[in-house]
C-alpha cells in the first residue's frame, strides 16, 4: 500500500513558529479528520493511507513509524533568510547525526530511519514564510495567508504519490 504520512514541527506557541500545526489541521479538515488542539501529536491516529502528526520537534523516536510509509512530507516554518512565502523542496538524507542534539533536521531523521529499519520513505519539506515568532497562539495575517498554498502543495505531492 502507498501511505504518506505529513509530520508538521513547531512551536504552536510562538505565532509563526507554529504555522505546521494549522496546516496540518487545514489539511485534516480537508480530508475528514478531526483538528489537533496545541497539545496532542495525533500519533494514536495514524493508521490510514495519508496521516498527520505535529510535533515540537523531530524525534529519533519516529524513525520505526518512518518505516510503515513510502512517503514523507515535513512541514515547518522558514524565516526571511528563505525569500519563498511557500517552499517545497526535496528532503535528502543527511549523514551528519550528532551523539545528543537538541534539534533534528528532516534528513537526519531519514538517514536514521535508513540506519535503523534498513528502509527510508521519500521525504519532502514544505516551509512556510514566518513573519512574527513572539510569543502567541495566532498566526500573523501574511502566514496564516499561506497555510492554504502549504496545504495545496502537499496534495499536490499526495496526489504524485497515487493519495488524494
């Protein structure tokens, strides 16, 4: 079966830094699953041929769930360095995997799951432009503008991948 699974990363708390988990809710709203609240991953509901999980950041604890899909898309905010509102790029995995880290890119957890479950899913990374990372629950106006072309492209990458 071909499963992809959309991992949204961030702090829900700090404005922009958390565009992932209203994508995410945009995204299971689209395809009749309910919303995740700020403080639930939604991993007790995986399962089916497209899921989303938000966390607050990547975790080597993903890697064996990694191993039940053939399709990965992370989704995280980006800040100005990135000129794109919307970017989707190809996740290739990244041999650079540090003894203890804080924070785990989306290549490091693909090169992991490879290391672990001798198998990684493609991977790709939706970023979206955040404007305001204060703290706070509601997105500033230009980003929450672009949670709908976020969601859009990972059905556009749901739908290359054979899924709605």
């Amino acid at each position: 079966m071909n499963r992809l699974l959309v991992i949204g990363y961030g702090n829900p708390y700090r404005r922009d830094d958390g565009v992932a988990l209203h994508v995410i809710n945009a995204l299971r709203q689209r395809i009749g699953v309910r919303a995740l609240p700020p403080d639930e991953d939604g991993l007790d509901e995986v399962g089916r041929t497209m899921d989303s999980v938000m966390l607050h950041q990547l975790l080597p604890e993903m890697t064996p769930l990694l191993a039940e899909y053939q399709r990965v898309v992370f989704v995280d905010a980006h800040t100005g360095a990135i000129p794109d509102a919307v970017r989707v790029v190809s996740v290739e995995e990244e041999y650079s995997l540090e003894a203890v880290t804080h924070h785990m890119s989306p290549g490091m957890l693909l090169a992991l799951a490879r290391l672990t479950n001798g198998y990684a899913p493609q991977g790709y990374l939706v970023s979206v432009k955040g404007e305001d990372f204060d703290f706070g629950t509601e997105l500033s106006e230009a980003c929450r503008e672009r949670v709908d072309v976020a969601v859009e492209s990972i059905r556009n990458l749901a739908r290359s991948a054979g899924r709605v």
